[in-house]
C-alpha cells in the first residue's frame, strides 16, 4: 500500500501539480490577480436563469458543495498536526496556483464539451488515438468519490457527533440512509440542494469562527509569525520540517479544494448559455474560497488557542475550548453541514465517472457503494482514509494534468477572451507538433 501511495501521490505528483499551476499563472500573466475583480464580480453577479440547464450560481454552488467540506476542518487540523504551522502556508501557496489549474480545467471543459462526456473527460479523452488515460481518470473519479468525497466526510461526522455522545455506530446508521438517498439524485436534484445549502452553511462557519478570531484576536500575529516561521525558517529546513509541511500543505489543499483532479468541472456542464471563460471565472472563485478564505480561517481559529495540536479533533477543541459546549456543537454543526454538502456534490461527480468507464450499465449501483463506504468511513481511523483517498486521487490527477499540458495554449487563449482568435486556435498544441516523442507517447495513452 505505501508503494502505490508513493507512486501515484509522492513528491512528484505534488510537484506536477504545482508546476502545472505555476505554468498556466505565468502563461496567462498571473490572470488570477489581474482579472480578481472580473471573477469575483460575476461570482457574485452570476446568472440565476435555469431554463433548458442549470444556472451558473447552482452550478457555483455545487462546485463549492464538493470542495467546502470536512477537509475544511478537518483536513485543516491533520495538515497542522502533520506538518505544522508552515503547513498552512503551503496551503495557501498550492491554491494561489491551483485557482489556475482549476480555472484550465473548467474552462476546457466546457470549450470541448460535446454533448456526451461531462466535465474533464470531455478533453482528456481529446488528448491521444487511445483511450487509457480516461478510463483511469474515470476510476479515479468513482473511487475518488467514494473515498475522499464519502468515507472522509463520513468519519469527520462520526467523530463530531461523538463529542456530542452519539456512538459511531449510530451515526453509521444514520450516514447510510442519507448518503443513499442523496446519491441517488442527478445534476439537477444537486443543485437544487447545494444552491440552498452552502450559503447556509458557510455563514453559520463564518459567524462562528469570526466570533473566536475576534476574542482571540490578541494572538492572531503571533499565529501568522508561526505559520511564516513553520514555512520558512533555518531551523524547520534543517530539520526537515519544512519539506514535511510543504508536502502536507500541497496534499491538503488538493484534498480541499481539489485543484489538478479536475472534478469540479463536471459541475459546470450542463450550464445554460455556458461560456468557457466565464466559467474558468467560478473556478478560481471555488479555490479562492475554499482554501485561501475558508481554510485560513480555519487555521487561525486552531492557532490561536492554547490546546495540544494534534489529532484529528483540533478544530473541536480550538472552538470548545473558547466557547465552551456551544462551539462544540456549533462546529460539529458546521461538520455535518460540510460533509452532507461534500458527499451530495463528490457522488455527482463519482456517478459521472461511473456512468463513463461503463458506458452507464452500472450506475444502479452507485448509491449502494456510497451507502457502504460511508458505513466504513464512519468506522475506520482518518489516516487510513486519508492514504486511500490521496492514491485515488493520484489516478484522476495524473491523466489529468497530462491534459492541461496538452491544453496550455488553448487554456491561455481562453484567459484572453478573444473569441475569433480562440476559433482559429488549433487543438493540436505546439509543443506536441515540436516534440515528435510526446505525440507518441499521447497517441498510445
């Protein structure tokens, strides 16, 4: 098992995420900082018309559903108790470079989108003659879903109502109705709940956690001092420390906010009057939100507070230790607000990937899989999930970045908006007709 997890999801896979990130950044000019008030205007200001699809807010909002769950909390609290402070920076690094991943994958999506395959397997089956890369992208994505977008949000919920004295047993119980009767709808019956449910539920998290920082906000410099200095300083080099907290860092903010897996993107499919840049837009609102807002705050509420740092429950015990039984059961509230909104949008997208790899005869299936996996999820220790969901990510993210590089040159001319040069864009990119051995090696993929 460590074998497989080293390969599909050690140093390398983390470097190629961040690499495809930072090369698509200074392609498009850093787009995510010159064009920040373009997206967050129409994040904002998105279209509420629904007729013949849905609209581009349901379609936000479910995109938002899938990334803004447990891994907020919790995914927060094991990359502080892993790697430490500077973590979160890494954190916030791999997101300042992921808005762009997700922006390409969004946006290609939909500039490719045929009628037939949704979100990212609309260009990753584009990219060569044959059809592997795909059908691993798809497995991925099924057992993706199952695993990180059901399992982990199924344990967070366990643990949370545990501290509030219900057995893990019962909440597996529970968690197997509910995962089976909301895995069981379709984009529309997705959006329809997400739309309702995250703003919802990220006020509920935002009033709470602004009420904390703002009790505590004597200690957030020295937070911010701590979170610089787990990153950066001589002594967490030298120690090794640091390498440890950029690794966790990346793998975290993927685990929130999905950049590189190409997940999101199926949540802008079925769009009405869909167009490829301004949903690249929403996708680098989703990582905005996700982790350089929500995950920051999240952190800071952890560091600013006096309690042992680690375990799986920090975030628990950062709330409860200020607010008392009321945080408790105000985060576990938010908790089980994210994970209902994370296993609705993940069995989407697990459902598409299902729905691919066999041509549909097998979708029946799907929600008795999620029903049983949150039933485990529920049971198991974190860390185990937590290695199963980073190697099931690794099979989505591997053919997926291998896309977005075959893609750069459409996905910056995309960033521009200049649709009659992007008509006359040819699919075929540069450096693969340079390259004769890349074409190869697509072509056989």
């Amino acid at each position: 098992m460590n074998l497989i997890f080293n390969v599909l999801w050690g140093y390398h896979v983390l470097f190629f995420i961040t690499a495809v990130g930072m090369n698509l950044s200074f392609r498009t000019g850093f787009f995510q900082i010159r064009h920040f008030f373009r997206w967050i205007k129409y994040a904002f200001c998105s279209d509420k018309d629904s007729e013949g699809g849905i609209n581009a807010f349901a379609a936000l909002s479910t995109a938002l559903a899938g990334s803004i769950g447990t891994g907020n909390i919790v995914g927060v609290a094991a990359a502080i108790s892993i790697g430490g402070a500077g973590a979160v920076f890494w954190m916030w690094i791999a997101a300042f470079f992921g808005m762009m991943t997700v922006f390409a994958e969004c946006a290609l999506s939909v500039y490719f989108d045929d009628g037939k395959s949704k979100g990212a397997f609309s260009y990753i089956k584009r990219i060569g003659k044959g059809k592997i890369l795909p059908y691993i992208y798809g497995v991925g994505c099924f057992l993706s879903a199952l695993t990180m977008g059901n399992m982990a949000q199924s344990n967070a919920v366990a643990q949370g109502m545990a501290q509030l004295g219900v057995p893990p047993v019962i909440s597996a119980v529970f968690l197997i109705v509910l995962v089976f009767l909301t895995s069981k709808g379709g984009i529309k019956f997705v959006s329809k709940l997400t739309e309702k449910l995250v703003p919802f539920m990220t006020l509920i998290f935002f009033i709470v956690s602004i009420a904390l920082l703002f009790k505590m906000r004597d200690k957030i410099p020295c937070a911010i001092n701590e979170i610089m200095e787990g990153a950066f300083s001589k002594e967490a080099f030298l120690g090794g420390s640091a390498f440890l907290a950029i690794k966790t860092g990346i793998s975290r903010s993927v685990f929130t906010n999905e950049a590189g897996l190409g997940s999101s993107a199926a949540a802008f499919c079925e769009v009405k009057n869909k167009d490829p840049l301004k949903m690249g837009y929403l996708g680098i609102f989703q990582v905005f939100m996700d982790t350089t807002v929500m995950c920051l705050i999240t952190a800071l509420c952890i560091l600013t507070g006096t309690h042992k740092r680690n375990g799986d429950l920090l975030a628990i015990n950062a709330f409860s230790e200020v607010f008392g039984d009321f945080g408790r059961v105000m985060i576990v509230i938010c908790m089980v607000l994210f994970a209902l909104a994370t296993v609705i949008a993940s069995g989407y997208y697990g459902k598409v990937g299902l729905c691919f790899i066999s041509k549909g005869k097998l979708n029946f299936i799907f929600p008795y899989a999620m029903a049983l996996f949150a039933f485990m999820g529920a049971l198991w220790r974190m860390d185990k999930i937590f290695m199963l969901s980073d190697i099931f990510n690794g099979l989505m993210a591997i053919p997926n970045l291998l896309s977005l590089c075959y893609f750069t040159e459409i996905a910056v001319e995309i960033s521009k908006g200049d649709k009659n040069k992007l008509k006359s864009t040819q699919k075929t990119p540069l450096f693969v007709k340079k390259y004769k051995i890349i074409i190869k090696i697509f072509n056989f993929l």
